[in-house]
C-alpha cells in the first residue's frame, strides 16, 4: 500500500485532489491530509510516505518557498506541486527546486489523469534516484532501443532481446532492436523517429572500412552507446576506434549472442553514469541550479551570441547574501541549506524564461541576463532588493529577513565570462562595505 501526504488548506481541494488519487493510481493508497506547512513537517518526520502533494498557497507558507522546505527534510521523498498557479515562472521554479513534477488543479481531473501518472512517475524517479532513468512502472521492465547499422540480415540473429539492468538487481530490460543498411539508412531513422540508446556498428557490412564512420555516428549520436564490430584485430585499430567515441570494440567473427548483449549492458550503462556525473558535476548539488563551471560555459555563450548580432546586450549580477551567517550560526547549516534552496526558487521566480539564475557556492549567486536595456538592468537590482527582503519563516519562532549585496555589470560588447564576473564581483563588494559603513549590514 502507498501511504500520500496531502498538503491542502481547502476541504474542496483536498476533496477532489484525495478523489483523483484513489482513482488515478493503479494501487491501493492511503491519503493523509493536513492543512498546513507546519503540520506537514511533523508528518513528515513522525511517519513514512511514499509522495507529498504539495499546495502553494498554504496559511503559513505561500509560493515556492514551501517546495524548498520540503525538499530539505527528506531529499529522497518525492514532492509533487498541485496548484492553481499556471504562471511558467513558477512552474519552472518548483522544479527547479526539487520538485518531481508541477500539475495544476484544473488538469487534476482530466482522463487519463495527469496526477495519477506524476505520483506513480516520482515515486519510480526517486526509487531510482542516481541510476538510469527507467521507462517502466516499478517492478516492470524498462525499454532500451538498439539500432544496428550492417547490412548482413545475420546481424539479428545476436542481437539481445532482453538484458539484466545492472542499475536494478535482477529487473530485466527489453530491447526494441531494428536493423538499417548503413549510414544513409540510419539519418533516415533519425529523421523519422528519437535517437536510440545504442548503436551497433558492424563497419565489414557498411560500404566503409575505415574509422570514419565510427567517428561519424558520434557525431551525429554524441550521446548514444557505441559499440563497433570490426575484422580489423589490431589493436591500435581499437585504440584509434575507441578515442574517436566507440564505447567497446568487438571482433566481428567471435560475436555470438552472449558477448554482444554483454558489451552492450556494460557500455550501455558506463556511458549513461559517464553522462549523470558529468551533468552533476556541472550543477550546485543543494540548489539544483548550474555551478561554477556551467555558468561559465552560459556566459561565453551569451557573449557569442552578443559578438554574432544574436543579442543586443548582456547583464550580469553578482549577488552575496547580508545576514547569511546569522541565520547558520544560529539555527544550524540545515536550516541554512533551506534558505538557500529558498532563495535559489525566489531568483528563479523574478527572471525571464532566457535567463539563467547560477550558485557559485557559500551564500553567492549569479544572473545572467540579455537584450535589457541600461535602465532595465539597473531595475533588476530594486527587484531583488524587494524579492530577497521578504521574510523566510523557519518555525514559529523565528524568520529569516535577509538582504542581498548585489554588483550589476551591463556590456552590448562581447568580453571574456571571467573578466565580467569579476568586475560583478567588485561592484558588490563595494556596496557591500557602502552597506557595512551606513550600519545596514546584519552580517557577513
């Protein structure tokens, strides 16, 4: 049985919201509501659930501040926002907090029912957070498509129907195989469908014998598991093979069933951990939002864009938070963590669909925005000063009220992402010590 924490002040609400779940969800479910942020803390902690349905317009918590605070006391639970809110900027925020999906209570009742489907899906996602994403329903198998590019129809014969999942114990995966004749044939494929999940080259069927195709397939499938079938035994072949983007080199007059469906679980599932780390390691683990390293490859290219006539400018602001270390020093690096994950959906909430809001760690952020005007950057900085100045409450006893230092760099020429954000960087800490002289700062 799932067990659902409903949080939903309107009895009509929750009425139709508990309704749709006991209807939508192929299982039996228990759904417990409370009406408040607060009472769904204790829930939260006191007992286990499956799922949290999640309001934003709570008595004691309004807007995304409230996906953040769940998502901090249980980062595995999966939250699902049901809202009246259809604003993008809010939608987009949610999920950028943390939320396993966004549906809004006009679509709760629509069949086949939407909401039925995010529940069973975050549950899935979050079971199998830090594997491969599974096509499947829990318990079910998930599908990999395999495209094999030879034209010897014997190909099919080895190709695997099902592979052991090494992400999920013994859960099998299917595999949906087709066959195309050679390089021309899969362009084709690609044009009429979604790219496949590995590609098996079998290069002594392919009209080419050189490298050249396999470093064409990566190319065109930088992301997709590749895996070549060659006469050639050298090893220096299969060194030259793998650089260019090959996943594993087989001999093609060895391969039997047994070896092919083995190179390809184990390529398959090295290059999708190869792809999540590296996404990961690219963006701010607390937040959600891009790190360091990504916000500089977002600047170089908004300054592409400005040199190419693509964008008329570029605005950056560098943000530091004033009263940060009050709040740690005080209640705890867990609560903390909270208002940063708080303040990362408030950024997201006040920026066009085109900008990026980035941490570069601690208490700083970053926004990156284009094609505003001089005066409409400048607005920017009144804005957040009105965004962030609205009071984060962390229990009855205590709210956060925070201000943010901010520098704005505004450019209509192209510059280098590091030089910019260092003259950012600079404008905030001279207001920052504007601010500390006049007394406003609470700390540092």
């Amino acid at each position: 049985m799932r067990k659902i924490l409903l949080v939903e002040d309107s009895d009509a609400d929750a009425a139709f919201i508990t309704d749709a779940v006991q209807d939508q969800v192929q299982e039996t479910v228990e759904v417990v509501r409370v009406r408040s942020v607060k009472d769904g803390q204790a829930a939260v902690l006191s007992d286990a659930y499956d799922c949290v349905l999640l309001d934003l317009n709570l008595p004691d918590s309004v807007g995304v501040d409230t996906v953040a605070v769940f998502r901090g006391l249980r980062p595995l639970l999966p939250v699902v926002v049901v809202s009246g809110d259809t604003s993008p900027g809010v939608i987009r925020s949610s999920l950028q907090l943390g939320a396993e999906d966004y549906v809004t209570k006009d679509s709760v009742l629509i069949r086949p029912g939407p909401l039925g489907h995010s529940i069973v899906a975050a549950m899935e996602r979050r079971r199998t957070r830090g594997a491969p994403a599974r096509l499947g329903n829990e318990g079910s198998p998930a599908v990999v498509r395999i495209v094999a590019v030879s034209a010897d129809p014997a190909i099919d014969t080895v190709l695997p129907s099902r592979m052991i999942d090494l992400d999920h114990g013994d859960l099998p995966t299917v595999t949906e195989t087709e066959r195309v004749s050679d390089i021309a044939g899969l362009r084709k494929r690609l044009r009429q469908g979604s790219p496949p999940d590995c590609v098996v080259l079998d290069l002594a069927a392919t009209g080419r014998t050189g490298i050249q195709s396999v470093a064409l397939i990566h190319k065109m499938l930088p992301l997709t598991t590749l895996v070549v079938l060659t006469d050639d035994d050298r090893d220096q072949f299969s060194l030259t093979a793998l650089e260019m983007g090959a996943d594993d080199v087989l001999p093609r007059a060895r391969v039997d069933g047994v070896l092919l469906r083995r190179s390809l679980r184990h390529s398959y599932h090295r290059r999708q951990k190869s792809l999540r780390l590296s996404v990961e390691a690219q963006r701010d683990v607390l937040t959600g939002l891009p790190g360091r390293a990504m916000l500089l490859e977002l600047l170089a290219d908004a300054m592409r864009r400005l040199a190419s006539g693509d964008a008329t400018s570029v605005t950056v602001v560098f943000l530091d938070l004033d009263g940060f270390k009050t709040v740690n020093d005080q209640m705890g690096h867990a609560v903390g963590d909270t208002v940063l994950r708080i303040i990362a959906g408030r950024l997201c909430t006040m920026i066009r669909t085109d900008d990026v809001a980035a941490r570069l760690g601690g208490d700083e952020f970053v926004i990156i925005a284009e094609n505003r005007t001089v005066l409409e950057a400048e607005a920017m900085g009144a804005r957040l000063d009105d965004l962030l100045s609205e009071p984060i409450t962390l229990d009855d006893q205590y709210a956060a009220i925070l201000r943010a230092s901010h520098g704005i760099v505004w450019t209509s020429t192209p510059r280098s992402p590091e030089e910019v954000l260092a003259e950012a960087d600079r404008r905030m800490y001279t207001e920052k010590r504007a601010r500390q002289r006049a007394g406003d700062a609470v700390g540092r």
